[in-house]
C-alpha cells in the first residue's frame, strides 16, 4: 500500500510575489527585510493596483512599508515627470519625528528607481525645504502645518500629486491637524489614489475616509486594542514616598529602556538624575530644538544612551529596534496614550516590557485605564523595604519576572497622649 503523503507547507510569502519590482526587492533584501509582515502582504498588492486603501494596524506592524513601496513602484510607471515645487506623491505625517522616520525608509527605495525625496516640517529653517522643491521632489513627506506654510508663500502647488498617504491619522486628529489635513487633500486631485494608515478608525478619521477615499480596499490585521502577544504588561504600585527609588530600579537593568513622564521638566529632571546616578540618559520633549532632538534620539538609536526619557511626543512615530522595556514613570491620562507610549516594545515581532508605576492613589485610576485597553497587567504592590535601589529587591522587580508582593511591616500602637 503506497504511503499517503502530506502535502507540502505552503511556501513563504516574499515581496516578489507580491509583484514588488526586482531593484526595490533587492533594496528590502540588503536592508534585510527579506519577507513582508501581514499589513505589507495584505495591502501591497491593492495599493500597487491602484485602489484607495484602508489600513488599521498597531504602531510597529510595518504600516510605513505597506505604503511606501506601492508609492514608489507606482511612480514609476506613471509616465510623469518630476516637476519644480510640484511633488507626485504626499506622506502627510503628525510629527516631525515620523516625518524623518518615514523618509528614511522611503529615500532607499526610491533612489534606484530614480526619485528625489524631501522632508517639510516645522522647527527647522525653511531654506534647505524651499531649496529642495525648487529643484523638484517626487515624494513629499511633510507635518501639515509647514506645508500649509509654504503653499500660502507659493513655493509649492499640489495638484500634481497622483497618490497620496495619510500615516498615523488617529495622532492627527488627537492634536487638532484635521482642519489642516482637510484642505491639503482638497488641493490634491480628486480623482488621485489615496491611502490611509491608522491604528484606530473611529470618530474623526472615519470622517476622513468617507470624505476622501473612493470604494477603499479595508486591511485589519490587528485589534484596534488589546495586549501584543509578545508584550508583558506590569502595574507595579508604590507608595509616593518610594517611587524616586522605585523609577531608579526599574530603569538600572541592561535593555535599552524609554521612559515616559507627564511633563518636560520632568522628562530633564530625571535624565538628569539617571545620569548622575550612573545611568546613561537624555530627554526629548517640546522644549528642546529640533537638531537638539534629532541628536538625542540618534544617541539612544546608537547605543550611546541606554535610557531615553520623553514626554509624549515620542509616544508616536519613534521606531528604535530593541527597545525591550517601557516604562510609564507617569501613567497616562487615557488609554490610547497608553498603547501608543507601550508601542515603542514589542514591535516587528521582537518581545518586550511594559511597566506602569502608580502610586497607591493612582492604582484605582489605572486599572481603569488598563480595562479600557484591553490589557491584563501582572500586579506587583512594593512596600517600605525598597527605600533606596541598593536595599530594594532586585529580583522581584526585573521585567519578565514573577510579580511579587510586598507589605510595610505592622506597626506598633501608639501611644495615646493623656487628656488635659
């Protein structure tokens, strides 16, 4: 009796058949990006046929590919020519962090194909960016508010744009850019492809995409919330008199770390002690200048910097590898600020850590948050005894470890003062 023979696994998927072309295939191959994640294998085939595209997925999923090559190959078969201060393509991008993050990934592929890229963003003189579209762009990645900017000065049109991408158009609508975004996608071409990237797609950016994009091909290959599952979350809740020495444990281990404050005095402050305490660190918030902030993150993405504290600006659209520990040193208002700051780990299938600190009056507030995210934290309550980082129990506080529970010792009755 012959032997029956299982078929054979299905091969995996590889951006060649994804019908990506040879010389950007090769670009992916060297930036060893050999196989595509779930949001590239499902909208780059539609995206590269020309249909508006609709995609929810979390922040480090590899949105900022699924748009970007379909944006290239496109372009380079349309059979126009790059133009003086009339780009073909838009990125439009909430911060300016993003925009740097996404041109970085955009300027490989594009440049074997023989497209010009640029940034316009806000922070920075203006000259470099006119400079730039003078000479003529085909991809633009641009902050709504610059752009805007030089478009009322005349220094660019839209109405050459044949695609454009909305990436991360939940953080714009959080920070009020949808006005702004409105009128730049009614300067471009009705009829021009648009893609819209975004982690949730209620509320405001459903407006969007009823508005602007045309019968959109819909991809979700994520909840909009919930627990990644290579990501562990913490609550580890203190009393206030502890927490100083509590953030200092957390963030004295080996992994490279970010850690949220509330406020940018914050962020500097604790930078600063971390430093002095022998824990290499910087801060980025508003507070500092653009260059000050592209330095500062450069030294965390280099290794230079262990720990990088930040206010919420870089809750967003800041891709460091590695990153195995967040930690909430200020638990945040709501709980999309929650996910997006705990988006920094765990990303692109690497495994990760997440650790809010809470004091004892906050717990109840963040357990309500956490509800609110879908997330199910392992709680660990630390007591009296961690009173400096060297008396505190290392073990019972690394990230991946076994909560523990600690309880102040009882204390004795006092005495009662005699009535007068």
């Amino acid at each position: 009796m012959a032997p029956v023979l299982a078929p054979a696994p299905p091969a995996p998927t590889t951006f060649a058949d994804l019908g990506v072309p040879g010389p950007i295939v090769a670009v992916l191959q060297r930036l060893d990006r050999p196989s595509p994640f779930a949001i590239q294998v499902a909208a780059v085939p539609d995206a590269l046929a020309g249909h508006d595209v609709l995609g929810r997925a979390r922040t480090g999923s590899g949105k900022t590919l699924a748009f970007a090559i379909p944006m290239v190959t496109r372009l380079s078969t349309s059979g126009t020519r790059r133009q003086k201060g009339r780009p073909r393509a838009l990125v439009l991008v909430p911060t300016r962090e993003l925009a740097q993050q996404v041109h970085d990934a955009l300027r490989p592929l594009a440049e074997p194909m023989g497209q010009r890229t640029t940034t316009v963003v806000g922070g920075v003189s203006q000259g470099a960016q006119v400079t730039a579209l003078r000479r003529g762009v085909d991809v633009l990645v641009a902050t709504p508010g610059r752009l805007e900017d030089l478009m009322r000065q005349g220094h660019l049109r839209l109405d050459a744009v044949e695609i454009t991408t909305l990436d991360e158009a939940d953080h714009m609508a959080d920070l009020g850019f949808l006005p702004a975004v409105r009128r730049l996608l009614d300067a471009t071409p009705a009829r021009s492809q648009r893609l819209l990237f975004s982690a949730t797609l209620d509320g405001d950016v459903d407006v969007l995409v009823r508005r602007y994009l045309d019968d959109p091909r819909v991809h979700s290959v994520d909840e909009p919330s919930g627990s990644v599952p290579d990501m562990k979350h913490r609550l580890v809740t203190v009393r206030a008199q502890h927490k100083r020495a509590i953030v200092h444990e957390m963030l004295s281990g080996t992994e490279r770390t970010l850690a949220f404050t509330r406020t940018k005095h914050g962020a500097r402050a604790l930078a600063r002690r971390l430093t002095e305490a022998g824990i290499p660190s910087l801060d980025l918030h508003g507070n500092l200048s653009q260059a000050a902030r592209t330095r500062n993150l450069d030294a965390f993405h280099r290794g230079q910097v262990r720990v990088l504290v930040a206010t919420d600006i870089a809750a967003r659209g800041i891709h460091v590898d590695d990153v195995g520990l967040v930690v909430h040193v200020d638990p945040p208002a709501e709980h999309k600020a929650y996910l997006h700051r705990s988006g920094r780990t765990a990303r692109a299938g690497s495994a990760g850590t997440v650790v809010t600190i809470a004091t004892t009056e906050q717990r109840s507030d963040v357990r309500s948050l956490l509800r609110k995210a879908n997330v199910t934290a392992v709680e660990e309550h630390r007591g009296e005894e961690a009173g400096s980082p060297a008396e505190a129990d290392a073990g019972s506080s690394r990230p991946g470890r076994p909560a523990s529970v600690t309880r102040p010792a009882p204390r004795g009755r006092r005495r009662r003062r005699p009535r007068r």
